[in-house]
C-alpha cells in the first residue's frame, strides 16, 4: 500500500510539472519570446483526372463558345442586321498570331454557330464580316471597334485567304467570357456589328439654275455653287472614294478651286485647290483621293447619308473664283465618285457652264 500511495504522488507531482511547464510556454509566446509552429490547410483541392470547369481567375476560357453577334444599322436607329441572313460572319483561328496577319487562318465556324476555344488559343479568335447578298451594306468599322472596345482588339483589311479579295477581319479577345450560372459549361461571346445600307443618290446643281451662267465679269468673281445629292429612300449610305474637278481649258487663271465642302456623317470633307492633284493636258483636271478602299471608313468620316427625320439630300457647296475674259465661256464638271458595297466604282457627275 505504501508503495503504490508513492508511485500515485510521483505522477501527480509529474503532471503538476508538465501543467505548468504549458503555461510558462504559452506566456512565453504570448510575450513574443518565442514562435510556435502553425499549420495552414491548403485552399483548394485538385482531384486527379478531373478537369475544372472554369479556367483559373485570370486565365483564358477554353470550351465551348457560343457567339452573340447582333448586327445593327448605324444610321436608322432600331433597325437589326442578322448573322446568316443580312451578315456573313466567319469565324478564324490563327494559332499564336501577333496583331492580324494575312496568312495563317483555318477556318472553325460561321456566323453564330457554337465553336470550341482550345489553351492554344490563349484567348483569341478573328472574325471576318461582310453584308450578304442582296443586302446591300457598308460595315461601319470605326463604330464596330468603339462599340466593343474589349471584345473586338484590332483590324485590318487584308486579303487572308487568297482569293485575290480583301476583307474586313477583326482580332477578337473572348479570354474573359465565362459562364452565366454555376454548373454550365458554355460560355457566351457577345458584340454588336454596325452596318450602313448603300444606295447611290442622284446628283445634280441646284444653283445656279441657269446654264450658262451668264454674268460672271471679267474681274475676280467669287462663285457659289450648290450641288444636291438625293437618295431614293431615308437611311442610305454612299462612301465617297474621290472627288474630280475638271475645266475645259488649260489656262488655269480663269479659275481657281476655293472651297469643296460635302457633309459626311460625323463631319464633312472641307477642301481647297491645294488638295487636289492637278493636271493640265487638254482640259484642266482636278483630283482628291478620299478613299482608297472600303477600310476607309476605320479612320475618316466618308459616308454621305440621308436619314429618318432629317433628309433624303445633301447639300454639297463648291466656290469657284472666276476670272474670265470677255468671250470665255468655261466649262465646270464635278464628279462625286463612290465605293459601292462590293468595292466597285460608281461614278455621279454634273457639269454647269459659266460666262462673263
């Protein structure tokens, strides 16, 4: 009995020990003295031979994509374009492509059909768009790229398959998209397209409306001439591609080109005999190149245009200072020639004759 009433005060004099040997060590490291080891469960589990159904914050989405493309008209407000019908879309893979080449392209789907991102894609897919026949549409690029300004990340007109034909192909970032609701596996990429509607107008002078214009003086005579562009319908476009100024004489001090001004939507082309190119043969022949081609309208104002509400006609003003001898009678010819949607020429000119 006296042995085992030893070992049983032995063991509690231990525990004593151990007890408050723990709180020197606790009050130690509450004090700072010393650290004790923490342990930090990991955040995330990987399951092996599972993939994760969306790609990590930050990284592009890879898996099915499925495009929202909304064409609308960027003239008549309310007014759709659809992809398939109105709109060919066609959408291009260009594997590790910088900016937008013009080679390299495979094709992977048109218009608004389903198509599937891949890691090599690395968030980036490119798109060509052009108006279906009949629709007749100019793609309206400059408002394109503003509207979608973290969607659509650059163009270019470029000639990407060889068929000797230049089209208008977007660099799309679809890196971000991501699916609507949790458990879905397809992801929405959503733009919207502008297009403008062409049609070519009439043209014609509306003054003066005498022809020849008599009275025009020996001496420096400032005169204004006002030329009207008339649509057959509200809403119509026309892209001017150059404007020639032509006199039937080589003596170029009967006349000088003081001002053209032809309104364009969001703004107007405002010129002066210096921005045209000139040559004197048979005839004196003033030429200003606007557009070189349909990508034209990217960087430049460049559509004549009517609208709901506001008109069918446009006014285009031409100043002309006349130094005529007395029996000059000289011959004043204005072409207003256009790209039509296909990229051909369309040519619309008017002639008045002017006499001391």
């Amino acid at each position: 009995m006296t042995k085992i009433s030893r070992s049983k005060s032995g063991i509690a004099g231990l525990a004593a020990i151990l007890i408050v040997g723990l709180f020197v060590v606790l009050f130690a490291a509450m004090l700072g003295f010393i650290t004790l080891p923490s342990f930090n469960p990991p955040t995330t589990q990987t399951s092996i031979g599972i993939t994760p159904s969306t790609p990590a914050t930050g990284a592009p989405w890879t898996g099915s994509v499925s495009p929202d493309i909304n064409g609308a008209d960027t003239i008549a407000t309310g007014t759709s374009w659809n992809p398939g019908a109105a709109l060919s879309l066609k959408w291009l893979r260009n594997v590790g492509a910088g900016g937008i080449p013009s080679t390299g392209y495979t094709f992977i789907a048109n218009n608004n059909a389903s198509w599937t991102a891949i890691d090599a894609d690395n968030g980036i897919m490119f798109l060509t768009i052009l108006g279906n026949s009949p629709a007749t549409l100019y793609i309206d690029i400059a408002r394109t790229l503003s509207a979608n300004p973290s969607r659509f990340e650059g163009y270019a007109f470029v000639d990407y398959n060889g068929d000797v034909t230049k089209d208008h192909l977007f660099r799309v970032n679809f890196g971000a998209i991501r699916p609507t609701s949790p458990g879905e596996t397809n992801a929405k990429l959503a733009a919207t397209v502008f297009a403008a509607n062409y049609q070519a107008p009439t043209l014609s002078v509306l003054r003066p409306t005498a022809s020849p214009e008599t009275g025009v003086g020996t001496s420096a005579n400032l005169t204004k001439i006002t030329l009207t562009a008339t649509f057959s319908n509200f809403d119509r476009a026309y892209m001017v591609k150059q404007i020639k100024v032509m006199f039937n004489t080589t003596n170029t001090a009967k006349f000088k080109i003081e001002q053209v001004i032809i309104p364009v939507r969001g703004g107007s082309i405002n010129l002066v005999q210096g921005n045209f190119a000139e040559t004197v043969a048979t005839n004196s022949t003033y030429v200003y190149e606007h557009c070189a081609d349909l990508s034209c309208i990217s960087s430049k104002p460049a559509l004549l245009y009517s609208q709901t509400g506001v008109s069918k006609t446009v006014d285009i003003t031409v100043q002309i200072n006349f130094k005529l001898a007395t029996s000059d009678t000289v011959v004043f010819h204005f072409e207003l020639n256009a790209w039509d949607d296909d990229e051909a020429g369309v040519k619309k000119q008017v002639e008045r004759n002017f006499k001391a």
